[in-house]
C-alpha cells in the first residue's frame, strides 16, 4: 500500500490511512506500506536548503529533503500500534534499499528484503519511508519525481507481493480528464502497456517509473482513493500484464499534455546527414525531441523539418539549434509554444483497422488542424493549437464511444 503526500497531509488524515491498513490486516494480509511526505513538506525541505546556499552539496540535500517521509513513517506506525496493531518503521538504509550515487534522482539498484520479510511473516505492518535509498558510499539518496510511487513498486517486487495498492486523491484511472469530459468513466482494468503511454503522454495519477518497474516485473497495481470508507475496499482501476479479451476495445482512453513546444526549421539544404547535424546537438545538450515531421521540396534539393521538445526546453532548443546555423545551413527557424499533444491510446488498436482514421475525420469534422502525428502499436499522437484542447478531446473520446458504459458480462 502507498499513500501520497495529499493522503498523509496531517494527523487526521494519517488516523484514516491506518483504518485502510487495518481493514487489510483484518482481512489476513501482510502488509508493506510505502509513505510520502506531508503534502508540501518537500518543497518546504527543498527551499531550505537554496536559501541555505544556492550551490549546496547534493548529498547533504538528499539528508535534509528525505527527511519529510521519515516523519510520516514514524508518525503512522505510532498511530498504528496505537490501534493495537504491531507495526514499526522502516528507512531506506534500514532496508539497505541500495541505489547509484546519482543524489537527487538517484536509480534503485536492489533492496534486501530478508529481515523485513520475516517481520511480515511475524504479523508486523512494515510502515517504510519512500522516495530515499542508501549509496555505494553509505550516504542517503533521494528517488527524484515519483520517487514514492517508484519505492512502493520496487519494494512490491523485491518482496513478490500479490498487488500494489497505490492510493491517491482520485479514485482511479479515467478515460480521460473528467475536468474536461462530464461523461468520461473510470476503467476497472487496463495493461502496464496503457498505463505507461498515458503517464507519459500527462496522465497524472501514476509517475512514468513506477510504471515502468511494474510492467518490467510484472507488478499488479490497484489506483485506489484515499477518501472513501477505510472499511469498504475502495474500488479502483486495476493495471496489470495486458489484458486478454474476445473482443478487445480499440480505444482505452484519451490524453494531453500541454507542455510542448514546436521547433520548425525552413529550406534546409536536403543531403545525408542532415538529420543528424539537426538532431545530434539537441541530444548532446539533453534535450528530448519527440514529434518529428520531414517535408521534401518538389525539386528535392531543400526539406522543412518540425519537431517538438518539452516546453520548459524550447529556449535551450532554439540557442542550440541557432547556434548550428552555418552547419545545418537551414533558412529560417520558427518556434511556437502555444501547441498541445493529444493522445489515443488503446491496446486493441494492433487488431483493429481504422483507428487514425477514425481520428483524423472526427477532427477534420470540427476544424481542428492536425500539425503533426506520431504512431505507435497502441498510440496516435496529434500536435494541434492549444486553444482547441478541450474540443479535440471530446471530439476523440466521443468518436471512440469512450463515454458508453459497457455492457454487462
């Protein structure tokens, strides 16, 4: 079980977190559970140390900032015995979750999970503070973004538990934004494969790694809410290995992002290598480069390549890209961030026929100018005007009949 910053936000709501683990203690399951901060003690921690030194010593930071989860670890299984029920807390040098030196965003290389196992089998809730790991050289690291989620995934498979339970304020995994469609529904199953294109592509509930972990080790996860009965079993939507059905639905859900930004380079001479004069300093620079569309002039002697990077790169893109000017030898560079990336997503789609074109006639019926398109097996991605976000996804969510409920058996 893990619970998010939101869900351990004070005492009150720590109080309904051990009603849910004691609902699964009831029940006869051992129990892991994975915690966070309190909800804005992070960036508390975070800005401490910049105002301390704006250049601070990485590993020092990782000692300050992990410290949020081990209060609520400590302050949850203080709560927990307090119910009667045997718990303790665990950090991650305690379990020897052993990571890289890569402080701030360091990458779990194994955990030892023999005393913690033992304990599980003894009756003991293991309250275990996420997001922070132990170095090679014995010092604290923290995980980076979604390092909770990461913890709770990898301890979930370390320990070969059933299920992981990750809970949160929604209570589980939409169609598509319920902000934006009225009439979207919450899936009760979707695959590991599904789950991963919509993090990746904005879906907020789970982080990219986690994920990740759970379909490279075949992890079950259950997105649950927080704030329901602790008594009740909350329903969820359940993410697993891919889901094998007689009559697979082309189309699970829809996504958008709207941190993209658009790069277009005009008349660039058109010879070998020029892709990789273009692409290669963007990739030496870190810079991730997505959506890519290559026109050839009629004559074939120049080509206009667009592409897209994250809009919190664009700046960077742009200088880089400038400053191969003479290289590349292209005619005019133009970027533009008032763009937005819609996603179809959807396992059935390596078994239906149809699927984009489904999508580029229900656009095309509402207007709404497609500037670039990227595929995979069971993704149709779409760069359009930001200002036509909303219309778009409920054009695609009703083209799909993502809004129906599904029938009965």
């Amino acid at each position: 079980m893990k619970f998010g910053g939101t869900s351990v936000a004070d005492l009150t709501r720590i109080r309904h977190v051990a009603e849910h683990v004691a609902r699964e203690v009831r029940e006869g399951n051992e129990v892991a559970v994975v915690v966070s901060a309190m909800a804005g003690e992070t960036n508390r921690l975070v800005a401490l140390c910049r105002e301390a030194a704006p250049l601070h010593d990485a590993r020092e930071y990782d000692a300050v900032v992990s410290s949020g989860e081990n209060v609520t670890s400590g302050l949850l299984a203080i709560v927990l015995q307090s119910m009667g029920i045997e718990a303790r807390s665990w950090q991650g040098w305690q379990l020897a979750m052993r990571t890289n030196a890569a402080h701030g965003a360091a990458r779990i290389d194994a955990i030892d999970c023999a005393t913690l196992t033992e304990r599980l089998a003894q009756g003991q809730v293991a309250v275990v503070a996420g997001f922070q790991g132990l170095s090679p050289q014995n010092r604290i690291t923290t995980l980076g973004r979604g390092g909770s989620d990461t913890t709770a995934v990898a301890l979930a498979a370390a320990l070969g538990a059933d299920r992981c339970d990750i809970y949160t304020d929604v209570d589980g995994v939409y169609t598509t934004d319920p902000r934006i469609v009225k009439t979207a529904r919450r899936l009760p199953r979707i695959s590991h494969e599904e789950m991963l294109e919509m993090a990746s592509l904005g879906a907020k509930v789970l982080h990219v790694r986690s994920v990740e972990l759970a379909m490279l080790y075949d992890v079950p996860l259950m997105v649950r809410s927080t704030f329901t009965d602790p008594a009740k079993a909350p329903p969820g939507t359940l993410i697993t290995g891919e889901d094998i059905q007689m009559e697979q639905e082309a189309v699970t859900s829809i996504a958008y992002a709207r941190d993209e930004a658009q790069v277009t380079l005009r008349d660039v001479p058109d010879a070998p290598g020029v892709a990789y004069r273009v692409f290669g300093p963007l990739s030496a620079a870190h810079i991730n480069v997505d959506m890519i569309v290559q026109n050839i002039s009629d004559d074939g002697t120049a080509t206009d390549i667009t592409f897209t990077v994250p809009e919190a790169d664009y700046d960077r893109a742009m200088a880089v890209i400038e400053s191969q000017r003479e290289e590349i030898r292209f005619g005019k560079l133009i970027g533009e961030k008032d763009v937005v990336k819609v996603s179809v997503i959807g396992v059935g789609m390596r078994s239906h026929a149809g699927v984009a074109a489904t999508a580029f006639k229900a656009l095309g019926e509402r207007g709404i100018n497609i500037r670039a398109i990227t595929t995979s097996e069971i993704k149709i991605s779409v760069l359009i005007d930001s200002a036509t976000t909303e219309l778009a996804v409920r054009t695609l969510h009703s083209a799909y009949k993502l809004d129906r409920v599904p029938a009965e058996g």
